[in-house]
C-alpha cells in the first residue's frame, strides 16, 4: 500500500486576484456600480464575515457572483464598527444592549482601503488592469489599484 504525504505548502497556493477600492459608496451601491461596469452580476451573500477580535467582534458584508468560467468575485467591506456587549445593569427606557468600540479591519494592513474585490480565478487568467480601469471610471470612486497577495500578513481573513 503507498503512502501519500500530503505538505502545507501544497494548500499555501494564492489562486485569486485582490484589488483594493476606496469609495464613499454604500457596499449596496457600489456593488450596482461595479454590475453596470463590469460583466458581473453581484448580488448579497446570506452569510456575512464573522471577524472577532479584542476589540470585539463584527460582521462585514460581502457581495458574490459566480460566472461561467468558474471565476468567483467576492465585493468585501475592509471596516466596520466592532460591537461589544453592554453590561447594563439598570436598563433605562432607551438603553441600548450594544455599545460601540473602535473599527475592525478585515486587513489590518490596509486601514484606508474601503472595499475589496477578491477574484478567484483558480486556472483562468484575469487582466486587473483591465478591471481597475473600468473601476476607475465609477464617478465616486477615488483610487483603485492591485494588492500584492503575498504582502498581506493576515491571508486568513480572506478564506471565505
């Protein structure tokens, strides 16, 4: 009987394409922007981003389309407000059972950055010039550029 062994380096494998979005927009907005612009058709994913961390813990959307070239695209917001338990105890008529912390970074290396746009591409070749392109022509996108993947210390936020 053989022995198969199995390294991690084998699952290290970066098989998507990241590019970073700053925008105003609302992530409903700007979803239907990227629609009109590109060949996709971004709709909301029923399950959000679940990121914990000692600040507390949110939850961020994301936006998904599947083509017919098996190419996933994922629109993710980069920050959100973390939520933390109150411990309230003498309720009043307009207590809130949530208090407000700090902002959770999906990537923490990339604070400014208000989307992104992951894009599975598994075999198929993907031009990001072509797509920052057509993102830059949305009227309240600011910047648009490329994410060097194997920069980013906290890859797991990106399994999803």
């Amino acid at each position: 009987m053989q022995v198969h062994k199995l390294t991690l380096d084998e699952f290290d494998e970066i098989d998507y394409q990241l590019i970073a979005i700053h925008s105003p927009l609302e992530d409903y907005r700007l979803a239907y922007y990227l629609n009109q612009n590109l060949p996709i058709n971004l709709k909301k994913s029923p399950c959000d981003i679940l990121i914990r961390d000692k600040g507390g813990e949110t939850q961020f959307t994301r936006f998904v389309f599947e083509d017919t070239k098996d190419i996933a695209w994922s629109l993710v917001q980069n920050q959100n407000d973390a939520y933390i338990p109150s411990v309230n105890t003498n309720p009043g008529l307009f207590a809130d059972s949530y208090d407000f912390s700090s902002k959770i970074y999906l990537i923490p290396e990339f604070k400014k950055v208000d989307y992104f746009l992951k894009i599975e591409n598994g075999e198929v070749a993907v031009d990001t010039g072509k797509i920052t392109n057509s993102i830059k022509k949305i009227n309240r996108v600011s910047t648009v550029y490329a994410v060097d993947v194997e920069k980013i210390k906290s890859k797991n936020n990106l399994i999803f």
